[in-house]
C-alpha cells in the first residue's frame, strides 16, 4: 500500500496548519525495528484520511533521555528549540507512538511556554475505534490466539493511560491474558531512565528477561507494546529465550493495521 507523510513545512507553504501533528520521536525515526511501528501508523492514518503532517527534519530528540540521565541543561535546551518550532507553526494537538515523547511534551513543555492536546497513539487509535471508523474484519487472523499487553512505566504509572491499549486489543478478537504484573504493578521493561543507553549494573537478572518471563507464563504467542524501547528489550528477551520462532512482539499499530490488511 501507497502511503504519504506530508511535512509540516509543505503544508505551511500552502498556508495550512495540520489537524494533528504526529511526532515521530528518536526510536520510530532512527532504530529499524520501530520505524516498521511508525510506518504502520501512518498507513493507518492514511487509510482514514485523518489530516496529519510530520516536522521532517525539523524534529528533534524531546529531551527525555537527557532529563532523565540527570542532564537538566540539555534538555530545556532540547525543548526550548523543540517548542519555538511548534509554536512557530502553530501545533496544538499531537500524537506520538512513544510513551517517552508523550510524557514529556504532555507534562513538561508546558512550563517552557509549550502547551498543546497530547495523545498517545494508543488512545488515538481508540478513540477512531470508538466513532466507528475502524471496525473488527470478518475472519480476523487473530481470532483465537492469546495476546499479553506489557504496560509502558510511562503511558501507565506516570500518566495512568491503563484502558485505551487494552481496548484496541479488544478489537482483534483474539483472548487479552494479563501478567501477573500489570496495569499500577506493572514491571519495566528495563529501559526506562535512560537506562536504555548503558549496560544493567550487575545482579541475579536482567529486568528484561524478568518481563519476558512472565510475559511467557501467560502462554502468549503475541506481545503487544505500546513502546518502542519496551518494544526492545521485550525482543531482545525472546531472542535470549529462544522463542522467536513461536512468539512475537508488536506494537498496537501495528496489529491493528495487520487487522485492516494494510501491512
């Protein structure tokens, strides 16, 4: 399928503003396993005719890594230059697939004079599922299969977006199978604070492996992530299991586009 991503930049041109600006975040740009999350969300975009544009090159890293690695300076200079771009076109409602990015811009621009509706793209997606517009397929390839949805620290503690990931799944017909540790207990993948950038200090267990444990116990053969750093650390955890030939990880949009037969 034919997809297009329209610039921010080419829509001001025209002397439009977007409906909604879709933040693509460092990981859905950069990293090959989640550009396949950002490329399935615009096509589902696309396929709704939804009015989204993308900054482009005009995208920068929020800041978060830096703010959480202890690194305040960077980060409001990250996010000053981020929220003069915004500002200057004018943005006021956003989506992101990464928790990450959501969290930031939604509770930390806006004390740096950045104040906009900020979505997680899980949210989006229900919220498109609740007007109709994406509807369950007859003969769903999901129908019967076990799925286990792994709670992002920072879509469900820190911002308390629990329902929305869960409904989408819903969507696919197939049976959810919660961990034993979930929604306000839920585990981290490991990769939070900016620990995604260094090497685990030494103990008995890698937190990933820990999560993939009990992802495993369910007696899943699909994990749904809403992250794509708890995206990583939940493959590289199979792949340490050796299960990567009987369980999958994939983010929300993408099983919902798979659903839609758009990927």
């Amino acid at each position: 399928m034919e997809f297009k991503a329209p610039t921010v930049a080419e829509l001001a041109a025209q002397g439009k503003v977007p409906e909604v600006l879709f933040w693509v975040g460092c990981a859905g740009s950069f990293d090959e396993r989640a550009k396949a999350i950002t490329l399935a969300f615009v096509k589902i975009l696309n396929y709704l005719s939804i009015d989204f544009a993308v900054l482009g090159q005009e995208e920068t890293c929020t800041g978060d890594p830096a703010k959480r690695a202890g690194n305040e300076f960077l980060f409001q200079m990250q996010a000053l230059s981020n929220v003069q771009v915004l500002n200057g076109y004018g943005i006021k409602k956003i989506v992101t697939a990464c928790p990450h990015c959501f969290n930031t811009i939604k509770n930390e621009y806006p004390a740096l004079g950045g104040s906009y509706e900020v979505l997680h793209h899980s949210q989006m997606l229900q919220s498109l599922i609740n007007e109709g517009r994406i509807t369950l397929k007859e003969g769903g390839s999901f129908k019967g299969k076990k799925i286990t949805y792994h709670d992002s620290c920072y879509l469900g503690r820190a911002n308390g977006v629990y329902e929305a990931p869960r409904q989408v799944l819903e969507l696919l017909d197939a049976e959810l199978v919660e961990m034993k540790r979930c929604k306000t207990t839920g585990l981290c993948c490991g990769a939070g604070g900016a620990q995604m950038f260094k090497e685990p200090e030494k103990g008995n267990k890698d937190i990933n492996i820990e999560r993939t444990e009990e992802a495993l116990s369910t007696g899943a053969s699909l994990i749904a992530s809403g992250c794509p750093f708890c995206m990583t650390m939940l493959t590289d955890g199979i792949k340490n299991k050796e299960k990567e030939n009987t369980v999958k990880v994939y983010d929300i949009a993408e099983l919902i586009a798979q659903s839609q037969g758009l990927i």
